[in-house]
C-alpha cells in the first residue's frame, strides 16, 4: 500500500507522539508499504533526515507562542501538488491541526479514506495555557467533534480517550489501537551482575527510581519531588533520576534545593538510542504522577525494561499499569502514597522482581509488528469497504 502519514509533531521534535509516527513510519516500510510523511519544519530539522526509508515532506512552521517548544502551520493547501504526486491509497493523520487538515483536503480531492488517531487529552493540557479555561475546553471539545467526524475511521489508543472522544460527539467508525514500541531495542539488563556493571557505567545508586519524559508542569513532576524526602529518610540509597528536558527544569531544580533533596536527584537532560535503553535497564522502579497522559509511550518502554511501574491512577494510565501486578496506581496528587509504594519495591526485592517480569510481560504485545498488522487489517478494510 501507498500511505501518506500528516502529522504537525515529527523529529527532530522530542515527544510521544513525534516518535511514534516516525517509528510507524519506519515499521510499514519494513513491511513491504510505501510511506511518506508530510509534516512541519522544526529547528534545523533539514539537517537531521529520517532514518528510514521513508519519504518527507516538510512545510514551513511558526513558534507556538502558548506552548514553548511547540510550532504552528497553517492549512494552506502547501501540500497538494506533493500528495498528488505519491497517489496514496491511504491517508494517516496524527493530528487534528494545520497538517491534519491537509489531510482533510486531500482526501476530499484524491478520494482515497482518512484514518485519524487522536492521541492527546487536549483538554487537560489546556489549564496551563493562559486563556479561560471553560471557554478554551468548550472550543477544543467542538473541535476536536468537528475534525474527527471527517474521518472515515477514527483511532484511540486507550478507552479512555474514545469515550472522551464520543462524549464530544464524534460519530464516526472508533476503534481501539494502542501505541507501540520496539521491544527488541527495550528490554532487562540480562541479569543482575549486568546491571551492576550498569548503574556504575552510569554513577546510579542502588534505589532509582526513573522518571522519562517531558518535564514540564503537567507533567506533576514536582508530585515525585515532595514524594523523595519520604523515600530518601528510609532508604539512603534511593535517588531519583529525570530523563528528558522542557521549561520546568529549573523551577524543579530549585524546588529540590528547597526540599533538601538535591543530592537525591539527577536531571540527566535527553538521551538517545542505545544510551536511553540502557538507562533503564540500570534503573529499578519508573515513576509519573501525571495526570493528562494518554498512552505514553515512556511506560510502555520502561515495562518492556523490566521496570515495575508507580503511576498516578488518572485517565489512560490505568489502563497500562495492572494495579498489583506489573506496579502500583496511586491517587493524583498523593506524594505520601507515592512514596509508600516505591519504598515497598524497594524493601521487597522478590516483589520487585515478580513485578519486573510481568511488566516486560505484558509490554509484548505492544511490539511494532504487532501494532503494525492491525494497522494494515484496518486499511485493508477501508479499501475493501
């Protein structure tokens, strides 16, 4: 098949969302399909071509003034004469902004089917711009409605999420499609004497506990932070390690200070490839106390690392952490009941290990060919329908 992926978040970008269709990208092409992703300009984005042997088109994008880090196009049509040009047979779009409207259009004018994934809580992520938030959630919820129902199938990567979805009205085919990643790449320390060698490749104590991601304010990073002078008093070992960058740095930073705890945690910025995996092979337990995550591929790969996983039972979360089994959900916004279950890992070493295979367990049937093949059921189904 011949598909053409839209999507206003790609690489060299650094989120869920921009991975995951760069890696989508790359899986279909592997599988015999011809893909081309069109997109948005992003830094020197020219001087970093994909990998994969996939085509790209990039049009030109603004700074998003509202969200730092973020960029904005405008749905001008700039991609017609490209698209026309690849004649798809299957038209993806990963977002519902300038570029998921590109989608729209060429759709409309090479009548080929749209599949579109929603995967994003935009509402929760709209309390920290400043705007009226019951104003901005009533506009995005219509938006969102008004977008989606042009779609001939729409795609969730959670229940969650599609009942979201439903509720603001979208009437189209739904259907469920979690994210993916490659658990060949992810995956334990292959026994205990390596990842000894591992957290002294990386200075890491005995007790890490990891955090991986984008590290700004809804994110509730700072939860994790008031969790670690409980953690730190009863386990000396214990430091916790942030893995990723963003605007809130800083204020963490400083809030460690405050809290006494700045020699308990480690802001190690982006790593990359082979250096991420094996960070978190050298890491013990993965922690999120967010509250506005989807399906965040960070879980997904710590657990197919063999960490058990301490989240805050919020929105899609609950649906990738088996409460007892491969970690603990706790309530948003609960340090204390954070730091409880971190430090039962901890004391029970048996418990840990019981709840790291399971987490790699359960990661598998998220690998990318998986997650591949039903994503060619469904286009083979619109091409038949």
């Amino acid at each position: 098949m011949r598909i053409a992926f839209f999507t206003d978040t790609f690489p060299p970008k650094v989120n869920g969302v921009a991975n995951l269709v760069k890696n989508s990208a790359e899986v279909l092409v592997q599988r015999g399909h011809d893909v081309h992703v069109f997109t948005v300009t992003f830094g020197n984005s020219d001087e970093n071509p994909p990998r994969g042997k996939f085509g790209l088109t990039r049009i030109f994008s603004m700074p998003f003034f509202g969200y730092p880090g973020e960029r904005f196009s405008l749905p001008l049509g700039w991609t017609l004469s490209k698209i026309k040009s690849f004649k798809p047979d299957i038209i993806h779009a990963h977002t519902p902004f300038a570029l998921g409207w590109e989608a729209v259009l060429a759709k409309k004018i090479l009548g080929v089917p749209l599949v579109g994934t929603h995967h994003t809580f935009f509402n929760h992520y709209l309390r920290h711009i400043h705007a009226d938030y019951e104003w901005a959630k009533k506009f995005s919820s219509k938006y969102v409605a008004v977008y989606y129902n042009r779609c001939d199938l729409v795609v969730s990567p959670t229940h969650s999420l599609a009942r979201t979805l439903e509720s603001f009205g979208v009437a189209r085919p739904l259907i469920i499609v979690p994210n993916h990643i490659d658990t060949d790449f992810f995956k334990p320390a292959v026994d205990e004497k390596e990842k000894e060698k591992l957290k002294k490749q990386f200075g890491f104590s005995k007790n890490v506990l990891v955090y991986m991601g984008r590290v700004s304010y809804e994110k509730s990073i700072d939860v994790i932070m008031r969790a670690m002078p409980i953690i730190a008093e009863k386990s000396r070992e214990a430091t916790f390690v942030i893995i990723g960058g963003g605007p809130e740095r800083e204020k963490l930073e400083i809030l460690a200070k405050h809290l006494g705890i700045e020699n308990k945690v480690r802001f190690m910025g982006f790593l990359y490839g082979r250096e991420l995996a094996l960070a978190l092979q050298a890491s013990d337990v993965f922690v999120t106390a967010s509250k506005s995550e989807n399906f965040p591929l960070s879980i997904i790969e710590a657990m197919a690392s063999g960490l058990p996983v301490v989240a805050a039972s919020a929105l899609g979360l609950p649906e990738i952490v088996e409460d007892g089994r491969s970690g603990f959900l706790v309530p948003p916004d609960r340090p204390e009941e954070m730091a409880d279950k971190v430090l039962e890992l901890f004391r029970d070493r048996r418990l840990l290990g019981k709840y790291s295979s399971t987490s790699r367990e359960l990661s598998d049937k998220y690998s990318r060919q998986n997650i591949a093949r039903i994503h060619e059921n469904n286009y083979e189904n619109l091409l038949i329908s």
